[in-house]
C-alpha cells in the first residue's frame, strides 16, 4: 500500500496531536465532553484540516448537534463545578477564537457534506425525477435513501395523473407537482409516481366521502 506525503503528514500530525492532547474539557459524568475537549484543542491550533479528518470523534454526522452542545462549556473552561479537577487551561485559550473556529468547523462540515450529497446525487438513478421531487419541497433533490420518509398523493383527471401532492416529515401541508413542473425537470408525472413508488414512498389514497346522516330528535 503506498501512502502519499500529504497522508504521511496527516499520520504524523494526528499522533503528535494525540501525544499533546490537553485536558481542557472534560468531565466523568458527561461522556460527550470527549468530542469537545478533541474539538477545543484543534481550535487552539487552528487546525480545521485535522478536525475533518478526525471521523472518529469530530467529524460525524452529529457533529453540529455536538457544535450546540459544546457552546455551553466552551465559556465554563476553567470553572471547577463543570471541570474536572485535573483539567488545564491552557496559555493561549481564547474563548471567542474557539467559538470562531467552531463556526468554521460547521461551515466546512456542511460543505463537505453537500459535496457528498451531490456525488451520490449525480450517481445514483432517476436524477431528473429526484431533482423534480426535492423542488416542491424546496430541496436541490432528494435522494433515494430519503424516498421512504415521503408520503404522497395522486390526483387524476380523466383516468390520468393531475398533480402529485408531496409531503415529508418537515411539512405542514403537502405540496404539488403538476405535469409543467416534471416537464421542467426534464420528466413526466409517470415517472415521478414511478419513482416514489419504487423507492418505498407512501401513497396517501383518497378517503371515500362519507354520508351524513343528520340525528333524529323527538
């Protein structure tokens, strides 16, 4: 296996990083400040390459849940009831600089993740049904791996397809895709419900209308 210098250097700044690892977030009933306290000592390197390539700890798809979570003790650093006793501060902490780095950590993460997003976009099936679909939902597109989270309805007139109502799990009222829209994109409505319905999508079917019957009164 042949490795790159570019890796080489990543290797030796990964272990040289684990070797200095300060103590400067951390506390025993809180196993999260693990991710922190990996977090806090890139931030005072300014080392934003090395916390993307941290996958273990840093750079999951939790990550900016973990962002919002570690706001609270980056401004507790050094305060005993939230530290451990045997944590540091460390000579060029800066609190402000950290929370700057943590918002271009979560900036580079989301573009990261957008790329990948796009790569598996671009290669996966049924682009132009995908980018139709994510449009009415106010998404670039979705992909397959999202298809089961949406529930959709059929409208027809005259035997043939209408408009697709959409829905997913973020929407109040589910939004329509006419017949000019899939044009647009590049389809047609078959292909859409084809879509939907192949990728594990559930179909809403029209309720029957009840008949009312009014109460008897004596």
């Amino acid at each position: 296996m042949k490795i790159t210098k570019r890796q080489l250097r990543r290797i030796i700044r990964e272990s040289l990083l684990q070797e200095e690892m300060l103590k400067i977030i951390a506390n025993p009933h809180s196993p999260e400040t693990e991710t922190f306290n990996r977090i806090a000592n890139y931030a005072i390197n300014d080392d934003l390459e090395g916390a993307l390539a941290d996958t273990e700890w840093v750079n999951t798809p939790e990550l900016d849940i973990d962002l919002d979570s570690m706001g609270e003790w980056v401004g507790r650093v050094g305060d005993p009831d939230w530290m451990s006793d045997d944590t540091v501060v460390p000579d060029n902490w800066d609190a402000d600089a950290v929370w700057d780095f943590m918002k271009k950590l979560e900036q580079a993460w989301h573009n990261q993740n957008r790329r990948s997003g796009d790569d598996e976009h671009y290669n996966a099936p049924n682009v132009e049904e995908r980018e139709a679909i994510g449009g009415v939902l106010t998404r670039g597109y979705v992909l397959p791996k999202d298809l089961p989270s949406l529930t959709y309805q059929v409208r027809r007139r005259g035997g043939q397809p209408a408009v697709i109502m959409i829905e997913d799990e973020n929407t109040y009222t589910a939004d329509s895709m006419d017949a000019s829209w899939a044009q647009q994109h590049g389809t047609t409505l078959d292909k859409v419900i084809d879509v939907l319905a192949n990728g594990g999508a559930q179909l809403r079917k029209k309720r029957r209308s009840r008949k009312y019957t009014p109460p008897i009164y004596d």
